[in-house]
C-alpha cells in the first residue's frame, strides 16, 4: 500500500490534474466536497492504485450512516459501485436501505478527491474502498447554497493480512428471570469478547461468528424484528475516540435499530431535516465509553435447521493497531436471550463456542438460580474449572490456552433445584378460594351439560326403540296361519306386508316367510280362475 519510488510520486502530478475529479453526471450540479485519506497510524502516505471514492445520497427517513456501518453494508457497497442492485441489505436488520443516487471518482496518489455535482439540502454519505475494504466517513454531510462545499478527512488504517491478532478473553454472563405472566424462566445471556493488537502500524482482521440462543416460539426469521429485545449486538474500540451526547433526546432511545422500531416504546425514528448521527454512548450495549467501530460487517445468519430456530451473529471486523503505547483493541459483544419453559423445569439451553484462534482465558458469571457447565467437545474437560475468590458465582478457566483454535466448547444453562421448585409451582398453582369457587362453577356448568345432552340422547333412544317394536311370535303366527278369503284380500295383505316390512315393524324372515305364502295364496287363486 505504501509506495516509496519516485516514479510513482511524479505521478502525483498526473492524478492531481487528471484523475483528481470525476463528475457524478446523475447528481444535480452544486455541491462539493473535497478530502484526504487518512492513516491514522501514519503507515500510507501514497497509494500505488487509485482509491475508489462513493458519495451516497440516502433517503430522509434513512436511519443514520454510521448505523449502516454498524450491520451489514460491504457487499452492498461493491455493488451499488459496480452499478448493481445489491443482494445484501446496505444496513441493518429491517430491509436496510435504498440510496436516492450514488457518485464514483478517484483518489490521486496521496490520497485526495474530490466530488463534484452533489445534490444541496440532502443527507450525503462518504466511504473509500482500501485493501478490500470499505472505510466510512461516519458522519454525514449537508450542503446548502450557504455552505454548498464541505473539506473532510476520511480515517482509516492499513491491514496485515498475515499476522493474527490476539483473543485475549470471552467474559459469559447469565441472568435469570422469573414473571409469572410468561411460560418461561427468562436466561438472558450476555457475551464480550476481547481482542487486542501488538502491531503499531498495521490493523488485523477477525472474522468469527457466534451462535445466537432463541426464548422459546420464536423462529429465526423473526428474531431480526426483535433487536432491541430479545437481541442486541455491538463492536466497539477503546483505541479511537468516542462520541458522547446527550441522552435527552427521543432519537436517543431508538438510536442503533438498524432501521427498526423502538422495541419498548414501539415507535419509528422520524429524523429531523439535515444530517444525522449516533452517538457511541447511545447504544445499549455501550456502558463504558468505546468508539463503534464502522469498517467491515457485522451480519445476521440464519442457518437451515428442522426446528427453524438456528441463526449466528457473524463478525467481520478490523482490530485497530497499538497507538498510544497501547494495544490495539476490539471488543465484541452480543446479548440473546433464552427460556425454560414453565412445564418443563429441569430442561436445558445448549449453545456452543469456537474461536478462529485460540483464546487465552474464558470467565463465566452464573447468577442466583442459573446452573452453567461448558464441556469441551473431544477434550474430556470442562472449560471452567475454579471459582473465582470471594465470588462463588463465577468462574475462570485454568488453561492458558483456555481453548485452541476450532476447539468446540458446548455451554450449558439450566436452573438449580430451588428455581426450577418455583417454576413448578407457577405452572401449577395452589388453588385459593376463589380459584377453587370458579372451578366448582365452571365444573357445574360441564355437569348441565352433559346431563342436557345424557336427556336428549335418551329421548331418541326410546323413541327408536318404540319405533322398532314388533309384534310377538305368536301374533305374527296367527298372522300367518289366517289366509286371505279371496284375490282382493291377497293383494292388500301384500302391500300391508311391504308397509310393515318397510317399516321395520318385522323381522326379515318373518317377511319372507309371509310374503310367500300369500304369493302361494295369489296362485291357487289364478288356477281356480283357469280350471
């Protein structure tokens, strides 16, 4: 990246002068801005390849920049440069962006551009694309015909694509909650993953993705909707600076939804016209002054499963290089949530952990009620295996290594015996008075019922008994034995007989034992008549 020949430094010139500018011709002719690239560990002062500079013009109710640059927006940003549609979200969990319009140039040699044609009174986005990556310019810029140009510096740093940075720690927090109104004993579950970089010149990457647990009857396709409850993720670095406002306005409390709503209050950011920005200390996860770190990805995944209810938070993200005399750092950190259901104490929450590299050391914090054991997939050991002093709700591995690199580790939450007495005894109450009142009623009531139901099915029953009755042996005998006197007589037993029989007033054998005889009684009435 760093080109040092004095060839390519008498080139300057020719970028200065001929590639400095590339009009954005779809953008209406106003505004400028003009900028540096610069390396904030002072490695790259020159560039052997021009770097490829993007305006961005965002839509008005578009969440702010540098939330996009908080999710998903890299392969989103190849190809709104490529002149394509994108096929990732540019941003976010909730369908992410769509830009109003998109502007190129190049860089020269030394890292400035500048852009022509911008539109004026519009929310304009900046990033520059170095070694593979994209590096935003976080804040937004206004133009107006006040103030129609703006001079910016873009920050970014160079990349060691060879070295591996340092996973310093995996702290694992557990809390429990119990509420009767839900069917489940909340575990929310609370990871920071701490890496650090010993190079003062060069950044490193780190790609590592983390399972995301799920409470109970939520599926994976739904869990996006829900950031801001049941799901919260951030990467932050203590070696840049941090922006602090205040938190007193409402935008604060939506602040980081990556285009979703106010979980708690149910609401939608409606930004004020003008350029918007996030403050770092708005974020919920952010209690200790970290800058959110923008360059690279952070996405949501989810992962084919029979139950539906597989998804991982994959990380892509640049750890910053030692300045100050300090490492640099970058930490990840990722709340989910997790539930035993009521009726079902004793079950268990499983989630595992591999790490890309290997991990020095892992602390845990299983507080009142939870029951944590992480077992170590092929290892025949546990993870955790001391507790640490004066605390007994945690613990820390004794290994240093804690775990090798693609080493599987399965964590396992339940809940002690006293918990899992107290959810039994809220998915089956003790019945009071009034409870036991109201099942007497309720159990009155079935009781009418089926008595009103026990009458009616009586009723019919006696009344296809009485329609089955039929006359006893001996009558249907008698019956049988007095023969018609004359032809007339024979033709009316017959159709009484069919009417009986039709009525089911008599057995089949008795009907075909009468019917012929009055058949046999029909004949010798028709050979009197011949003879």
């Amino acid at each position: 990246m760093r080109v040092a020949d004095s060839s390519l430094r008498s080139r300057g010139h020719w970028f200065a002068t001929l590639a400095l500018v590339v009009l954005c011709a779809p953008l209406a002719a106003q505004g400028t801005i003009t900028g540096t690239l610069k390396d904030i560990a002072g490695t790259t002062t020159w560039f052997a390849e021009p770097v490829t500079i993007a305006a961005i013009v965002l839509p008005d109710e578009s969440h702010p920049f540098n939330e996009i640059c908080a999710g998903t927006w890299q392969e989103a940003m190849d190809a709104l440069a490529q002149g394509r549609k994108p096929e990732t979200p540019f941003g976010g969990l909730a369908g992410g962006v769509t830009p109003i319009d998109f502007c190129i140039v190049q860089s020269d040699a030394d890292g400035r551009f500048q852009m022509l044609s911008l539109p004026l009174e519009r929310r304009i986005a900046v990033a520059a694309k170095i070694d593979s990556l994209w590096w935003p310019l976080e804040r937004e810029q206004w133009l107006t015909e006040a103030t129609p140009s703006a001079q910016v510096e873009l920050p970014f740093f160079t990349l060691d694509h060879d070295s591996l940075p340092t996973l310093r720690e995996h702290r694992l927090e557990v809390h429990l909650t119990v509420r009767p109104d839900l069917k489940y004993a909340g575990l929310t579950i609370d990871e920071t993953i701490l890496i650090e970089n010993s190079d003062p010149s060069r950044g490193m990457m780190l790609e590592i993705s983390l399972d995301v647990a799920m409470a109970p009857d939520i599926l994976a396709r739904h869990l996006p909707s829900l950031y801001g409850s049941q799901l919260f993720f951030m990467q932050g670095t203590s070696s840049l600076p941090a922006e602090s406002a205040s938190e007193a306005s409402a935008l604060a409390r939506q602040a980081w939804r990556f285009g979703g709503v106010d979980v708690m209050h149910g609401a939608q950011a409606v930004y004020n016209k003008g350029p918007q920005f996030s403050a770092d200390n708005w974020h919920p996860l952010n209690t200790d002054g970290l800058h959110m770190l923008s360059a690279g990805d952070t996405r949501y995944i989810e992962t084919p499963s029979p139950s539906a209810r597989k998804a991982a938070i994959v990380f892509r993200r640049p750890v910053p290089p030692a300045l100050h005399g300090k490492p640099g750092s970058l930490q990840l950190r990722l709340l989910h949530r997790a539930g035993v259901p009521l009726d079902n104490p004793a079950g268990k929450v499983a989630f595992a952990r591999t790490f890309p590299h290997e991990l020095l050391s892992a602390t845990a914090g299983a507080h009142a009620g939870v029951v944590l054991q992480a077992l170590v997939k092929d290892g025949h050991r546990r993870l955790y295996e001391t507790q640490i002093a004066g605390d007994p709700t945690r613990m820390a591995s004794t290994r240093n290594p804690a775990l090798v690199a693609g080493e599987e580790v399965q964590i396992v939450l339940g809940l002690d015996d006293a918990t899992q007495a107290e959810l039994k005894s809220l998915s089956d109450p003790v019945d009071t008075p009034a409870a036991q009142e109201d099942k007497d009623s309720s159990k009155f009531r079935w009781d009418m019922l089926f008595k009103a139901l026990a009458v009616v099915f009586g009723l019919a029953f006696v009344g296809a008994l009485v329609a089955s009755v039929r006359w006893s042996r001996e009558k249907q005998l008698a019956r049988l034995a007095s023969l018609p006197a004359s032809r007339a007589e024979v033709v009316a037993a017959l159709k009484s007989l069919e009417s009986e029989y039709n009525a089911r007033r008599l057995p089949a054998a008795a009907y075909i034992e009468q019917r012929q005889r009055l058949l046999n009684r029909l004949i010798e009435f028709d050979a009197r008549d011949d003879a």
